[in-house]
C-alpha cells in the first residue's frame, strides 16, 4: 500500500516519478499482483489517471485491462473500474484538463485521433466485443453501465466495424435490447443511446432491432415520460424511431401493421393555451412531426405511403394536425413543420385531401383553411419558410386531385365569383398575389395556379373564359392576356419565370389555349426578341424559358391561325434566331443549378428567397418536352405533313381503338352480368342440391321411423294376442265389447224386474195399510189378519235379502266392467300416437318433380312407393281411429247408463230401508194394539217346527 500512496500523491523523501513511469508501475502492479485486492487498486489508480494521461493510459494499460476483463470477471467492482479506464481512454466526449494554450489548439484534432486509434486497437480482436456484449448482459450496476457507455463509445468512433462485429456475434442485438427493459433509468436511456449509434445507416441491425419489439418499448418510455412535455429521454427515443423507419420500407410496413401509428395520435394534443413552450417541447414536438413526414415521405413507395396516409386518417391524426394548424399561439417553426407535415398526409390521397378541403378555420364567419393559408402565402410580410411551406401544402393538395384542382378553377370562372366580394376566394387570393408588387407573392401565385391545372386539358380551357377588370371604364381583359402584358412590360426577374413557368404549364397539351395565345399578334414578336437578344447570365433562365414556350406553341400548334402556323413559325425563328441558337438557349433551363436543386424532391426547400426560381413539376415538364420540341424544330414541312399524315392515321388508329375499348367495355359489362348469372345460378342450384339433400335424408328418416312404427306394431300385436285371441290389428276387442253389450242388456232386463218387484212390494205394503185399517173391527179378523201379514212379512224379508245380494253382484259387476274400460281407454291412448306419426311422414313429391335433376329419378319412384305404403297405413290408422272413437262414443254411454242403474239401485235400497221401517212401525202398533208380533228368526224356527210336525204325521200314517 506504500507503493501507491506513493503514486497517489502521498509523501515521499525522494524526488516525484512521472505519470509515464506511474503509469508502467501501475500496469506492472496488475499484470504481476497475485491479490485480487492489490490488482484493483492499481486499476483504480489507473482509472484516476485515465482522463488526464490518457494517452499514455491508453497505450501501456489497454491490454492489461482487457486481461482483466477476460480473467477477473468474478468481482464486479475491478470490471467496473476496467470498463471507465477504457471509456475515458476511447471517449471523445471528456474535457481535457489542465492543457497549455499550445496544446489546446492542436486539441480537437489529437483527440478525435486518439479516440479513433484506440477504438481501432480494441477490436482489432473481436473477441474483444464480445466479452463487452457479455458483460453488458450482467444486471449489476458497477459493469452494466460503464460497459453501455464504452460500448456507445466504440460506436461512435468506429461504427461500421462494430456494427458489423455485433450483427455476427450470435445474439449481439437482441442482448443489447435488454437494455430498454432494465428498471435504472440511467441504464436505460443510456441503453437508447447506445441504440441510436448502432441503428445509424445499417437496414439489417435496424429490422432486427424492430423485430425485437423496439417500437412497442419505446413508444411505452415516451408515454411515460408525458409525450411532448417530457424531457431528453423522449428526443433521444424519438431520434431512434427515426433511426428505425427512415428508408426502411419493411419496418415501416411493421410499424403500420403494428398498428402503432394509432399510438402518435395523442402527441399532438395541445390546449387551448399554447404560450410559453419549453424549448425541449418544441424541439420534441419538431421530432414527432418528422418522425410523421418519414412515414408518408413521397420517396416511399407509394403503396405504403397510400396506406400510412389511410390509417392515420381512419385514426384522427390527421384531423389533430389540422387542429395544431388552426390553433393559436402555436410557435412558428412548430407551424411551418406542422403544415408541411399535413401537406404529405394529404399528398395524393383522395380521401384526406376531401377532408382537408371541409377543414375552417375558428374565425367569424370561418373561413376555409386553404383560404387561409393562401393569405399567409400572398402576405410578403410573413417568413419566408411559412410562405414555401403553405405553397407546398397547396401543391399536396391539388395533387392528383382533379376535384380540388376543379373546385379552385370554378372560384376564378365569371359564374362562380361572390358579386357581394362578403368573402374572398382562393381564386382572388391567387389572382391578386399573381398581379401583386412582391415578386415573391408573383412567384409563388402563379406556381399555385400552375398545379391548379396540372394534367387537366378541360380545366386549361375553362381557364381562358377567365376575364380580369384592369381600369375603370378598360374592358376587361383575359387572364392569359393580362399575364402576357406583365410579362413584356419588363418585371423582376423573378416574376417573369413564375408567370412563363405558368404559360408553359397551361399551353403545354392545349390546342385551344395555344391559339388562343397565338391570337395575340404581340405574342410571337415579344419572344423571339427576347429570345435573340444577347443578355446576361440573370437572363438567360428568361431566355430559355421563352423558348420553350415558343416551342410548345409550335408543337401543340393546329394549325388553326394561317399566320401561326407550324411551318411559318420555324420560318421565323430560323431568320430572326436561328435553330442552333434556339435549342442553346432552351438548353439554358436544364443546366440551370437552381434548376438541379428543384428536381430532386416535391417540397420547395431554398435558403432564400432570390434561389426561388423553379418547380419539381415543371422540371418533369421540361425534361418531357425539351426533347419534342428540338426534334419539331429541325423538321420540314414535308416532315410535319407526313407526321400530320401519320397524326391523322394515330387519331383514326384512336378512334377505332377507342370504338372497340368502347365495344369490349360493354362485353365487359355482359360478361359480368352473365358472371353475375351464374353466380346466382349456381348459388341457386347449391341450394337446391341442399334441399335435395335435406329432403333425401328426411324421407330416410321417415323410412327409419316407419320401419321403427312397423316393429312396434308387430310387438304390440304379438302383446295383446298373448292375453287375448280376439285382439286385432288396431288394438279393439270386438267380442269382448259386444259381451258386455249384451250383459248390460242383461243387467237392464234384471233391472226393469227388479222394479216391476218393487212395485208389487209397493201395492203389498198397501193392502197392509189396508189391512190394518180394518183390524179394530173384530178380533176375528185382526187374527187372520195377524197371521197372513206375518206370511207376507216373511216373504218379503226373504225378497229383500235377495235383492242386496243381486244389488252386491250388479256392484261387482260394474266394477269389473270399469277396470275393463280403463284398460281398453290405455290401449287406445298407445294406438293414437301411431296415427299421429304416420300423419307427419307425409311428403309432397309432387313439388320436388319439378327441381329434381336427372340423378335422383330412381329415388322419386322409391319416394312414390313409400307415399303410397304410408298413405294405405294412414288410412288404416285413420279407420282404427274413428273405431276407437265410436267405441269410446259407446263407453261413454254405458258409463251413463251403469251410473242411471247405480242411481236406480240407490232408490231402491232407500226404498226398501223406508219399507223395513215402515215394517218395524207396523210392528210397534201391532204390539200396542195388542197383536202378537213375532220376530222373524221366530217366524223362521215356527216354520221349520210346522215343516218337521207335518213330515211325522205322515211317517205315521
């Protein structure tokens, strides 16, 4: 420990080593040292100096610390002191200090060379980043870190190499994207950073690191951390996402299939308050609106371009970035991006182009946002990025937008315009920047108008009825004449291109405008003068533009005007210019830089505003006629004949290829209307054979269900012939029915005598009465009296007993003949399901003869066969039913009579009750009167005493 309090700084009787030799010991201390604990502090020691003695740190230690890398990775603390060495020996980002002023001239340049060199010593092996991969895979703290930020240093020094080193080490990227889970946010925003420098200008490692989730992490961070309010760690998240979609097709394809574009939507929501942004707002808001732009770019392929700009309509972005638009307060960077931004989401899209041009301002009364975004382009006072950036938007929406390109015709066409001037149009707007003092409105107005008629021949000619008052008391002039006289009237420079440009777009394909133009005698003679004059190089564009416009006029020329014509304005140009000097000077545009600089891309992008001098669209143009009309130039008039000839011949060709797209049009037609047919045809004929199919497994199945009902009929006839022979086909015992007919008939012939007996009883009670009257005359006569009522009291008696005895038979009987009953209403109740079932296999085969095809013949004659086996099934069903029914008819009726007899029965029982106590009272008075009364067992017993004294007397005799 004495050795580095030594190095250290700590006091010493002899003289102070250098940080050279300091350095080698301590290099020497971590080669050599068999403690773990003597090794670390000699790195530590090493790290201390790492920032002021770099380059001799980096020199004698680098291949010791990556020894200890390699050997020492079981203690966390020595790795992390090896990793910040070797991050303050390669980094770039540290401050020197305490440098000479001699040293910090030459400072900027040794450093980026240090930091080079030694990143280049570092992986020359790569083994070397590999070990750094792994451990940037441990979770503690002390080696995670410093290995991230070494990492991104190497990165930033070499990139292209240690990109390519990770994308072959086996899971290098997907180690690395750990980093954006880690819950140490130092971690993982440093894990961003890292991400950053390895997904720059690298397709490969950046569809891996999309592929791996990367958006849908980083989206989660910039969500948590409040969207266009956080901090660095949002603008870092957001330069990575920019990273990962930038002209890579197929991870924006993934973020749009993702369906992560839903997920931007809520970064554009601002308030009502926009004052007082943060310059970290700002600048993240910028990011989001480019990170926007990078999705919808025109150098995308337009069919993803087509579908980003669908979903972020379908989603509400689109409607969120008009807001930001309209809105107030809103900084004017944040603005200009904002409608350059709108301007690509609209670009080419029908749909959203529609919505755009529904979009109003918030003012009283609202106002239309295309019209208030042309003010501001018109409006010289506003900055010149906002005005280019409104120009562009108005491009992007009149893009492949006939509608629009129609709706801001109509605005400047006599019938349309508001007599009251309440309101002002875009066609006004673009009139009066066409016809303004500014240049720069001059410019921008007649580009505007330009793409207003971009590839619409009908709208070109709808242009010329446009008539403009100059002066009171003047009549009115044509548009296209007005801008004729602005340009021989000697304007800027600037002015004169635009309304050229203009000229060359609305006459270009345009036979009417070119005569129209040509019509003017003072036309030809101002551009060929302009064109032979040998002017400056601010000239020269004007020059060249002149000739092309003379050129157009020439080539898109019918002929119509003898003076104008094809062949007499070559003439012209041949004494007045000469041809070669002609295509020199229409050679003028194309080699123009400011002419390079406008092709490259749709949006205008000039550093000032003297650079704005062409359009992208009218440089496709030019590239397209430059050709054609130096051709048209040098041909004679024999040659314009026979290419009018060959014209003629295309125009017939035209026609009779026009005539029979015309006829295979309505083929076309036919065809889809017979497809359509046989659509519905065969949709029918599926169905059909659905029906069929649904028919011939119902009619199996009232097969099964009639086999099944003729089964069960066999058993349940083989059951009741069991228990009785007289048992028939539809379950009715017929004999035994017509057997209790004939009992009941039995039984009310028993009855009727019964009651022919109990009036005979009757009378006989009265002659008692009778009887009794006359027994107080004599004693005599009550005597005989006596004895002949005993006699007819004992008949009775005896008569009365075998009435209960019948009337307990008749009562058994009925019993016998209900449980009868009750059995025949049970079989009755099993034989009527049969009916029913047979009722419902019913199948109309006369409606299936009609639909059936030629494949199920031999079934409708099997189907026939069963019909006619039900329906003979049926009628005996229905025969056993009306049976059952007038059995049951008939049950009912002997119920009704058994229960008259039972009531019958009844009376006479009361009867002979009120008969036996009439006896008994008889009884009484007899006895009162004095009249010996016996009982009947005496009665019985006297008699059978008489019967046995007469049997003896004649045994005796």
């Amino acid at each position: 420990m004495n050795f580095l309090r030594g190095v250290m700084g700590g006091p010493s009787a002899g003289p102070q080593p250098s940080g050279a030799e300091t350095i080698q010991k301590l290099c020497d201390r971590v080669a050599s040292s068999t403690l773990l604990d003597d090794r670390r502090d000699a790195v530590r020691a090493l790290k201390s100096l790492s920032k002021k003695y770099r380059l001799e740190v980096g020199i004698q230690a680098m291949e010791h610390l990556i020894h200890v890398l390699q050997t020492d990775r079981s203690d966390s603390e020595i790795i992390g002191y090896a990793l910040d060495t070797l991050y303050n020996v390669i980094s770039n980002d540290l401050e020197e200090e305490e440098q000479d002023d001699s040293e910090e001239e030459n400072l900027p340049k040794q450093v980026d060379n240090l930091g080079s060199q030694f990143t280049e010593i570092f992986i020359k092996q790569q083994e070397n980043v590999t070990l750094l991969l792994t451990l940037v895979e441990e979770f503690d703290f002390h080696v995670r870190w410093p290995g991230v930020k070494l990492l991104t240093s190497l990165l930033k020094q070499q990139g292209p190499q240690v990109q390519q080193i990770i994308l072959v080490s086996p899971m290098g990227v997907s180690r690395l994207m750990d980093l954006l889970a880690d819950s140490r946010e130092v971690i993982r925003n440093d894990g961003v950073l890292l991400l950053q420098q390895l997904t720059k200008s690298n397709a490969a490692i950046q569809k891996i690191v999309a592929f791996e989730n990367a958006f849908e992490r980083l989206l989660d961070i910039i969500t948590e951390e409040g969207n266009s309010d956080g901090g660095i760690v949002v603008e870092d998240c957001l330069l990575l996402l920019q990273n990962l979609l930038k002209n890579n097709n197929s991870n924006q394809n993934f973020f749009k299939e993702g369906s992560y574009i839903q997920r931007m939507k809520p970064w554009f929501e601002v308030g009502d308050d926009n004052c007082g942004w943060s310059a970290q707002k700002v600048t993240n808001l910028h990011l989001m609106l480019q990170l926007v732009r990078v999705l919808v770019s025109p150098t995308n392929p337009p069919g993803a371009t087509s579908s980003c700009q669908k979903a972020m309509f379908h989603c509400g972005l689109l409607q969120q970035l008009c807001t930001i638009l309209m809105a107030t307060g809103v900084p004017a960077d944040i603005l200009t991006e904002t409608i350059n931004t709108v301007s690509e989401v609209i670009r080419g899209c029908q749909m959203n182009q529609d919505y755009f041009a529904s979009v109003n301002a918030p003012s009283n009364p609202p106002r239309p946002a295309i019209v208030v975004l042309l003010m501001s382009m018109v409006n010289e006072r506003q900055p010149f990025v906002l005005r280019c950036a409104v120009l562009y938007c108005f491009q992007c929406f009149l893009y492949k937008n006939q509608k629009g390109q129609g709706e801001i015709v109509s605005t400047l066409l006599p019938s349309t315009i508001d007599a009251t001037g309440s309101s002002v149009s875009a066609g006004q707007l673009l009139c009066g920047g066409l016809f303004s003092t500014d240049s720069l409105s001059n410019w921008c107005a007649a580009v505007a108008l330009a793409h207003a008629l971009q590839e619409n021949p009908t709208l070109k000619e709808q242009l010329l009825r446009v008539q403009l008052a100059t002066s009171i008391g003047n009549p009115p002039v044509s548009l296209l004449q007005q801008c004729t006289n602005i340009l021989s009237q000697g304007s800027k420079v600037q002015t004169r291109v635009g309304l050229l440009m203009l000229l060359c777009t609305w006459l270009s394909n345009c036979s009417i405008a070119v005569t129209h133009f040509l019509h003017n005698p003072a036309n030809v003679p101002f551009l060929t003068g302009q064109i032979a004059e040998n002017l400056g190089e601010e000239e020269q564009l004007v020059q060249g533009l002149c000739a092309l416009l003379l050129g157009i006029s020439i080539y898109y020329n019918d002929n119509s005007l003898e003076n104008y014509r094809k062949e007499k304005l070559k003439q012209l140009i041949e004494k007045r210019i000469g041809r070669e000097n002609f295509i020199e000077k229409l050679g003028f545009i194309s080699k123009h830089e400011l002419y390079s600089r406008a092709a490259q891309k749709p949006q205008p992008s000039f550093s000032s505003p003297d650079h704005m001098m062409f359009d992208h669209e009218f440089t496709k143009l030019v590239k397209e006629l430059e050709g054609v009309i130096s051709k048209a130039i040098y041909k004679s008039s024999e040659e314009d004949k026979k290419e009018e000839e060959v014209k003629k011949t295309l125009e017939q060709h035209d026609n009779i290829v026009t005539h029979y797209k015309k006829v295979i049009r309505e083929q076309d037609q036919e065809l889809e209307e017979l497809k359509q047919r046989i659509n519905t045809l065969t949709s029918q004929n599926e169905q059909l054979q659905a029906t069929v199919t649904q028919q011939v497994s119902q009619i199996q199945q009232h097969k099964d269900q009639y086999n099944l009902l003729k089964v069960q009929l066999g058993k349940d006839t083989q059951h009741h012939n069991s228990h009785s022979d007289t048992f028939q086909m539809n379950g009715i015992q017929v004999e035994e029915v017509s057997k209790l007919k004939e009992e009941l008939e039995e039984w009310k012939n028993k009855h009727e005598l019964l009651q022919v007996q109990l009036r005979e009883k009757d009378s006989m009670i009265e002659k008692l009465k009778s009887s009794q009257l006359e027994m107080g005359t004599t004693e005599q006569s009550s005597q005989t009296s006596k004895s002949g009522g005993l006699e007819h009291n004992s008949e009775l008696q005896k008569e009365l007993e075998m009435l209960r005895s019948q009337t307990q038979l008749q009562s058994a009987e009925i019993s016998k003949l209900q449980m009868e009953n009750q059995k025949l209403q049970v079989m009755n109740t099993a034989a009527d399901p049969m009916s029913g079932g047979s009722g419902a296999t019913a199948v109309n085969s006369s409606e299936l003869e009609g639909r059936l095809q030629q494949e199920i013949r031999e079934l409708k004659s099997e189907v026939k066969a069963l019909s006619e086996e039900k329906e003979s099934l049926k009628q005996h069903l229905d025969s056993s039913s009306s049976t059952v029914a007038i059995l049951q008819d008939e049950k009912s009726k002997l119920q009704q009579e058994v229960a008259e007899s039972k009531k019958e029965q009844d009376d006479l029982l009361v009867l002979l009750a009120d008969q036996d106590q009439k006896l008994s009272a008889l009884k009484i008075k007899l006895k009162d009167l004095g009249v010996p009364v016996e009982d009947e067992d005496d009665i019985e017993s006297g008699d059978q005493a008489d019967e046995d004294e007469d049997g003896d007397e004649e045994e005796q005799d």
